[in-house]
C-alpha cells in the first residue's frame, strides 16, 4: 500500500473491500472454467498462478478489514 497523508474514509474503505471479495468470486468461477479448457501439461502451471495471484487479493482483503 502506498502511505498517504489523507486520512482514510472507512465507507470508501469497506466498498472496496466489497467489491474485491466479489471480484475474488467472479475470478473463482472463471478459473473452474478455464481449467476445463487448457492441456493437462499446463495444469500446474495454472493452479500455481491463480493461487499466488488468490494470495495478493487475500492479503489486500486482510489490510482494507484491519485499516
């Protein structure tokens, strides 16, 4: 996170933590689908890439509920 010296508005705050969670829904449904869709030799590689990926958004989701 980018230190700032405007104090945080915790509405703005909670709707951006909203509206990550429910993007983090969206992106669970597309990743079944596309692991449906690729070769089975780029599997790993995939399901590696989505969890990293799964960890920022959770990360980010932890540092908006404790600000």
């Amino acid at each position: 996170m980018v230190a700032s010296e405007e104090p945080v508005d915790p509405v703005k705050l909670s709707q951006l933590g909203m509206s990550i969670k429910e993007k983090l829904e969206d992106i669970k449904i597309l990743d079944a689908e596309i692991l449906t869709l690729i070769d089975e030799d780029e599997l790993e590689g995939e399901i590696a890439q989505a969890n990293l990926f799964k960890e920022r958004i959770h990360s980010t989701i932890i540092l908006i509920e404790r600000a």
